[in-house]
C-alpha cells in the first residue's frame, strides 16, 4: 500500500446471514430508526407493545435466555414497535422530528428537551391515545411544571417558533 491510497476492497465489510432461519420463523423487517427517534417514542412504544414484550421475557426466562425459542416473540415486538414508529410518523411527524432532533443535540437528554416532548406528547395523546408513563414512579418527570432541569433555551425556543407557524398555517387553512 502506498500512502495517501486506500484500496477500496480493504474496508468493505457486509452484515449478511449466510444461514437462513427456520421455515416457522416469520420474517420480519428492522426497525430502522436511529438512537434518537427510538428513545423520544420509547415510552409509547413501551406502552402499546407491553403485552408483546412481556411474552417476549417471560420466553426468555423460560428458556433460560432462549435466543433461538423465542425469536417468533421477538419478532412481535418489533413488528409492533415498527407499527408504533409508523403511526408516529403518519400523525405527529412534525412534532416528532422536532423532539428527536433536540434530543440528537442535547447528547440523548430528555430533560433538556421537555418543551418539545411536551408538544410531542399531547399530539400522541390527540391522535393515538398512548400516554407516556414512567413505570414505578408516582410523580411524572415530564408533567412537571417547574422541573429542577429545565428545557434548553434553544428548545423552547423552536417550540415557540413550531407552536406559531401551526397556528399561522392552521389560520390560512379556515
């Protein structure tokens, strides 16, 4: 190798399964979603698919951590949580990008992003009816009115602008 030259094979690598599943192993697609979009709609991911998720467990307690006999529940899990990010997408997108991107910026920090998860919560709640809950937790983080941790100042602000172009768009709609 000379230097200033990289041959293009060297770094070329592919995730494949060479070794096909089982005929009763349902196919099922990847979530495809990065970390930021997965944890702004963890929570109502975690609440529609709860009954998919707990059979998924109890599988894997029952067999020990069964990777290989509990891949149908896995595969429901997922299927769920893709039908959750879809839904997600289809009613609240605006909403949605407008949470994960300040996640995206704030290194993964809800608490810094409570403005726009709050105007992410109330359209899912509008159009889905999932409720973010915390489990085991009495007082909701995110309901709070004056949390210790407050939403950046850059959050609040896209808020503001996002909640006043709806409202000018909603205007020239009636």
């Amino acid at each position: 190798m000379v230097l200033g030259q990289v041959h293009a094979t060297r770094h070329k690598w592919e995730n494949v399964e060479s070794t096909p599943l089982p005929k009763d192993i349902p196919e099922v697609d990847e979530v495809g979603a990065t970390s930021a979009p997965l944890l702004a709609a963890s929570f109502y991911i975690g609440e529609k698919c709860k009954p998919y998720n707990d059979d998924f467990m109890l599988c894997k307690q029952e067999f020990n951590g069964g990777t290989l006999d509990c891949l149908k529940e896995g595969r429901r899990v997922t299927r769920c949580a893709i039908s959750v990010l879809k839904d997600i997408n289809k009613y609240c997108f605006d909403e949605f990008k407008l949470n994960y991107e300040c996640l995206e910026q704030n290194n993964q920090s809800l608490g810094r992003c409570r403005a726009s998860e709050g105007v992410l919560s109330k359209c899912i709640f509008d159009n889905l009816k999932l409720k973010k809950q915390i489990p085991g937790v009495e007082a909701q983080i995110h309901e709070k009115k004056n949390p210790i941790y407050a939403s950046s100042s850059k959050d609040a602000r896209n808020v503001a602008e996002f909640l006043k172009t709806k409202e000018v768009a909603a205007a020239q709609t009636d």
